[in-house]
C-alpha cells in the first residue's frame, strides 16, 4: 500500500468459512479523488483463523466491497460492486457475479450483472445468503453518509432477477435524526450460537449541533428475524436499536473501557497499535535501546511513503494518551512528540524540536484541510537534556495537549482543539467525502535526512 492516498488501502474486508477453510477477501484501494477508481480485489485464506494466511490471490479489478458466496452446489461465487467512470453514469454501475475456481484459484467464465439497485442508488456492499428456498441478496445504498441503509433483494435463481424487498430500507437512521446512532447501513448477517440471527453494520455517532462523527465509521450488532420471507429487524421497525441483549445482557453494560499500556519490553509491540500502509521495517527498533521503541526520523506527514509513525485509533469520547520521549534534536527539521491524527492533510501534532535561537522548545503545528499553522509559535522551552511527558486529552468535540517534566503535575500547552476537524463529515463541504477515524500516535520526523531518532519509554490508551 505504499503510495496510496489517504482513506485508500483496505476497504470493506469479508472473511466467511467453508469446509474447514476461512477465507479473507478484500480491496485494495489504489486511488481515491478524481474521475477514476483503482481497486483491486484479493483472497487470502487459512485453515485456522489465527493464521497463517496464503500469499493474495489477486481477483479482479473491477469495483470494490467484494464478497465470496459458497453455495450448496460447492461452487464458489464472487459479488462486487461495478465502478463506472463515465460522467453520464452512475459510478456505482450495479452489483456483478462471477464463478471463483479454487482449484485454478481464478475468477473463470463471464461476469454478469445480477442487480442494478434501488432508487436509493450508490449500491455497492453485497452480500448474498442462501435461506430455505431464496438467494438473498443484501447491499449498501444511500451513500456512506446520513442517507446510509440496507437493502435486500430475493431470488430463486443465483443469476437472478432479484425481487427487491417491498419494505426497503430493512435498516436506515435517516428519518430518525434524534437516534444516538446514524448512518446506519453497509450490513452483512452471521447466525449466533444461540441460534438468533446478527446483522454487523457500520454507522457513526455524531456529537455537537454540527453531527460530527468524530470516532469515524464504527460498527453495530442488531438483531434481526425471518418473517414472511424476509429480513427484518428484531425490534419491529428499521431504525438501529441502541442496545442489544444477547444472552440477558445488554451490551452496554458488559463492554470494558478500553486501556492500553505498551512498556516496548518485548520483542514486538500490541497489534492495536498500527502503521501507515506499510510495516515500521528499519524505521523502528526495540533492540537499539532495551524497553523503549526507537523511531528513526523519516518523512513529513504529507507524504504517503516514509512515515515513522505508531498510533492507537480513538475508540471513546472521552480518552487520555501519554507517553514518555528522550529526543535531541540538532535542528528545526528534527521533530518527535505526539499526534492526534486523521489523515496527511488534517491533524494536531504536539512535538519537541530545536529552534537556532530559543534552543530546545515543545511546540504545537495545527493542520486543516491542508492548512498549517502554528498556533504558539515557536514554542516553550524545555531542558535539553532529559526525557518529557507528552499527554492528549479528548472530550467529545473537544481536546488539549498537555506536558510535564516529572510525570506529576502536567500543564496545559496550547488552546483547547477541535476535535471535529478531524472527521469525515468536516470533509463533505469540500466534495470529498472521506473514510476514516482518527488516530493517536507517537512519531519522528526528520526532513534534513540525517536519520536522527527519537526513544518513547511507553504508549498509554485509557478510556475516561
């Protein structure tokens, strides 16, 4: 994925079982703004979940949000969405079917377009089950913003043509705008094991009088039935339950604050703790300074290649990050520290740099939309030698960075942030809707290219 664009990358993963065997189907995401999409579609498959998984087998190129159908014939079918560039079509040209070998481990024969969609429109996310005497097909329309739903369709015949749901969206918050959650759509169906049906969907939950989503694109269980034929929701309408029971108890009274405490003693770091694109590689060592992760300083945030860059995603509302850093820079073009993170044109970055003049000072960069400035200037000084303390603090659409010199008493440096820049509905004015949340993370920058390194003691996540 290096190079890719920000909100590129993986998309839409489907992981389904069959006769011993998972498999792992996903996008690609090459390119995202402008005319055209590049998305390629693989496979991976293990025989236990945990691994190990195949080398990819690449599938096609067509469109995104690819799924795998195992159907009781044993042959295997592959369904995507159909990107179409041409200005005086819809983009989303429909869902299209093709048989996949596993023993050429290629898509074979013709693909065939088996569903145009609704007048929802912006049908992409399929999905179809096989249930007593029907294919059911399940899809994304609406769009990924407050408009988001699911649909179903119905068939005798795996080619089709689908009868479409007469009771569509089976679920949308769009004329529920005082729900908690929104944006509910993108669903796919797994049985339990206590013999209920579970529709998985994404959604978001906005905060604040302008509905920020400021967690991103997050995901819900709802509980659905059979009834007459068709899918519906357990709760007897077709707006998102805000809780679920499973088993007598309701979800939100059994699902811990999230805490998070990386000591960098071992010899790899936890796996919530994530990259850009690619792995760190040489960027990072856990073995240059036993129990601290070195980051050696590499690209500017702008760039979607050389990041040293290790991040947690905000899971809460409210949530607290410190982390400890022993960080010499020799000029201004050295920086390490503390980023609160969304993508390469938009985040607020607490960093420890070197300034000609006032020596060694913390200081802040804030970037919107592509617009950099530095809301205190040069910065505050610190001792240049010896380690600091670099906080965030997160309230809702709210958020500030803090720092301490012995780990007790930490000051407040800067003016509180908003943290609703740093979501996908503050891109939508702009015409380019993205997708993602944001994220937490320790990093090193160096743009003279000498490789300085910064040294982080410790990573603490804890939910508030």
């Amino acid at each position: 994925m290096l190079g890719n664009q920000s909100s590129c990358g993986i998309w839409a993963p489907c992981l389904t079982y069959d006769k011993g065997t998972f498999y792992l189907i996903y996008t690609d995401v090459k390119s995202f703004l402008g005319m055209f999409k590049d998305t390629h579609n693989y496979l991976v498959t293990a025989k236990d979940i945990k691994g190990p998984w195949s080398e990819p087998i690449y599938l096609n190129s067509s469109g995104f949000d690819p799924s795998l159908f195992h159907d009781d014939s044993g042959k295997k079918y592959l369904v995507n969405m159909i990107m179409d560039h041409r200005r005086w079509n819809s983009k989303f040209g429909g869902i299209v079917l093709q048989e996949y070998s596993e023993e050429k481990q290629c898509l074979v024969g013709e693909p065939k377009i088996i569903f145009k969609g609704t007048p929802l429109g912006l049908t992409e996310g399929p999905h179809i089950y096989k249930h007593d005497d029907f294919y059911y097909l399940m899809t994304a329309e609406g769009g990924t913003e407050y408009a988001h739903a699911v649909t179903m369709a119905r068939s005798k015949n795996l080619l089709g043509p689908y009868e479409v749901d007469p009771c569509n969206p089976v679920i949308t918050a769009l004329h529920h705008p005082n729900q908690p959650i929104q944006k509910a759509g993108h669903g796919s169906l797994t049985e339990g094991h206590n013999g209920k049906w579970y529709m998985v969907h994404l959604c978001g939950r906005p905060v604040g009088k302008d509905r920020m989503c400021i967690l991103g694109r997050e995901t819900a269980l709802e509980e659905v039935v059979w009834k007459d034929g068709w899918l519906r929701l357990a709760n007897g309408g077709n707006s998102p339950s805000e809780t679920v029971e499973i088993a007598g108890v309701t979800a939100d009274s059994t699902v811990p604050k999230k805490y998070l405490m990386e000591d960098f003693e071992k010899d790899t770091w936890s796996i919530h703790l994530q990259t850009l694109r690619v792995p760190l590689e040489e960027r990072a060592s856990l073995k240059e300074r036993p129990g601290y992760l070195r980051l050696y300083g590499k690209e500017s945030f702008t760039s979607c290649f050389h990041q040293s860059l290790l991040a947690h995603r905000q899971q809460a509302f409210y949530c607290e990050v410190t982390t400890k850093v022993d960080f010499n820079p020799k000029n201004f073009q050295q920086m390490a520290g503390l980023v609160y993170y969304y993508d390469s044109l938009s985040y607020y970055y607490l960093y420890i740099t070197e300034d000609e003049i006032e020596g060694k000072v913390l200081s802040i960069i804030s970037n919107v939309l592509g617009k950099g400035t530095q809301p205190i200037g040069v910065g505050i000084q610190i001792p240049a030698e010896g380690e600091v303390y670099l906080r965030l603090t997160t309230e809702k659409e709210k958020a500030y960075f803090s720092y301490s010199m012995d780990n007790k008493t930490f000051l407040q440096i800067g003016e509180t942030l908003d943290a609703t820049v740093l979501s996908d509905d503050f891109y939508a004015p702009t015409g380019h809707i993205m997708f993602t949340g944001a994220f937490i993370g320790i990093c090193c920058q160096d743009l003279s290219g000498q490789g300085n390194f910064a040294d982080f003691d410790y990573f603490e996540y804890k939910e508030i």
